[in-house]
C-alpha cells in the first residue's frame, strides 16, 4: 500500500510534479483542445452561410463568433509551438538565408491564399550557422500573425553582421517598410512583447538556440521583428 505524501514537497519533487502538470497540458493542447476548436470553427461556418436568414443583429453576432473562434484556435497553434520549443531544438548547421525565405514564402502563402503577399529581401549576409527547424518556424509565426486578416501585405526580410553573430529583420505592413540602421539599432518595445502571446512564442524559439529577439511596432504601418543568430563554432 502506498503511503500518503506530506504537503510539504522538496524542491525535486515540486518540479517532477509540474514537470507532470505540463505534459498533461501538452497533450491536451496537441489533441483534444484543437479537435475541440475545429469543430467549433465548422459550425460557425454552417451559421454563417444560413446568416442572412438570422437579420442584421444575428449576422452581428454570427461574424463575431467567428473572429472568437478563428482567434481561439489561432491562440491554440501558439500554445502547440510554446510546449514543443525544445522538441523544435535542432543543431545548427550551414543555412543559405535566400534558400530559406523561398521556403518561408511558400509556406505562407499556402496558410494565407487570400493574402495578396509582396516580397523584398536584401541579404547582406546570405549564408550562416544555425538552427534551420526552430528559424524557420519563428519566421513563418510572425508572417502569420503579421498577414492574418490583411488583404495585401508587403514583406521585407534582410541581414546583417553585429558584434554577436547575424541579425535578421523582417519587416511586414501594408506598403513597404524601409529597413533603417536606425529602427534596427532600437532596443525594441518591451511592453507590447509582453502583452502578446504570439511574440512571447517567438521569443521562446529564439532563445531555445542562445539568440535574443526584439520587436518594434510602427503604429500605422505595421511592425519589424529582429532575431539574432549567434555566432556559433564553425
């Protein structure tokens, strides 16, 4: 027979047993709560082509139902990402940036068809060492959260060489962001990566491979996101 533990756990204990807590949660954010959403999602679609039958109060309602449940399953994917950070872990390896952003491009452009997506890149930096999975999935985060529920975007993607490895900036807004020296050598906005989940995702990648990222938002023309890749042994 198995004896009772005392409510007072050592340190050890505690974390095995969060350690415990978290992978239930992981389970449920990879199976059950997206099933869940999805279904969720089909229905509302049904409600919205019978909308014109339910007046203009319930189209209201109809429309808003579903930007919740397009954003519910939106937060789900993020959540999926954040629990996975370390399984997305790879070693670094020889990377031509140009090569990557093809793919970074097509990828979007499947999630986003309705998106009218341009694209810019200037690489002073083409080629560099570093985690290939992980970068790829945090670029493809922030074109989706930067391009979902625009009709056009304009992308911008460049690099360059710091005194820590190669940064990269991706710029998204509606019309062409210019990538100035100067917006790249701000220290970023603190307070809006805090408040948004889908960057604090970002930064969990960007950090599982020992680089930093920033975030600076242009009110009324969109956003630049700056991830640093360090320099890593040849």
């Amino acid at each position: 027979m198995m004896e009772p533990e005392s409510p007072v756990l050592g340190p050890a204990r505690r974390l095995q047993r969060l350690e415990r807590r978290l992978d239930i949660v992981g389970k449920l954010c990879r199976h059950d709560l997206p099933n869940q959403l999805v279904v969720i999602r089909g229905l509302v679609s049904l409600l919205q082509e019978e909308s014109a039958k339910l007046g203009p109060e319930g189209q209201e309602y109809t429309s808003r139902l579903s930007r919740a449940a397009e954003r519910a399953l939106d937060m789900m994917q993020s959540l999926k990402i954040l629990l996975a950070v370390d399984s997305l872990a790879d070693e670094p390896e020889e990377i031509d940036l140009d090569d990557l952003a093809k793919e970074w491009t097509r990828e979007i452009r499947q999630l986003l068809p309705q998106v009218t997506m341009e694209y810019h890149s200037s690489f002073a930096v083409r080629k560099v060492k570093g985690p290939r999975r992980s970068l790829h999935k945090a670029i493809v985060e922030l074109l989706r959260h930067g391009l979902t529920g625009q009709a056009k975007g304009v992308v911008e993607i460049a690099s360059r060489t710091t005194a820590h490895g190669v940064e990269m900036a991706l710029a998204i807004g509606q019309d062409r962001i210019e990538v100035d020296p100067a917006l790249l050598d701000s220290s970023g906005d603190a307070k809006a990566l805090e408040n948004r989940l889908e960057l604090q995702v970002v930064r969990e990648l960007v950090e599982s491979w020992g680089g930093v990222f920033r975030f600076v938002d242009l009110p009324g023309r969109g956003a630049i996101y700056l991830l640093l890749i360090p320099d890593f042994p040849k």
